[in-house]
C-alpha cells in the first residue's frame, strides 16, 4: 500500500514558499485541494525521496531545493 506523503516548508529564501507550507501527495497524486504551491525545480530536486516515502522506505527526512540562493528546507513526512 501507498503511503500519503507531506512535504512541509521548515525554511525558505525562495519567495514562492513560506516556512509552514505543505505539500501533500496520495500516493503518486498531487492532493491539489490541500497543497500549497511547489515548482518543478523543487519536484525535481525531491521526487526520489517523495518515491521512496511512498514505498515505505524514508520517513522524517529533511530535503533542499538546490535552486540558486533561494534555499527552501522541506521535512518529508508520513501524512496522517
């Protein structure tokens, strides 16, 4: 079985985030009605960890979009 997934904003120097945010994903969907904002450069810097959550793998991991100097820090967690 899938894991629901949540990526929540810890820090951010990237003025499309504020810490707080959250993303969610039900399985291999994007949960539109309850996440906030999240570029490409994010998905793609994250969407390994994001798999191997879902899968039950990593859970509690702090991840970085690496996008210039614009920082963002996510905690990927198991979502309730």
């Amino acid at each position: 079985m899938e894991q629901k997934i949540k990526l929540t904003v810890k820090s951010s120097g990237c003025p499309f985030y504020a810490a707080g945010d959250q993303v969610i994903f039900d399985g291999p969907i994007l949960d539109k009605e309850k996440s906030g904002n999240f570029c490409m450069m994010a998905l793609n810097a994250v969407f390994p960890f994001i798999y191997a959550a879902r899968k039950g793998v990593i859970t509690d991991q702090l991840l970085q979009c690496p996008d210039c100097d614009e920082k963002v820090t996510f905690l990927l967690q198991k979502a309730e």
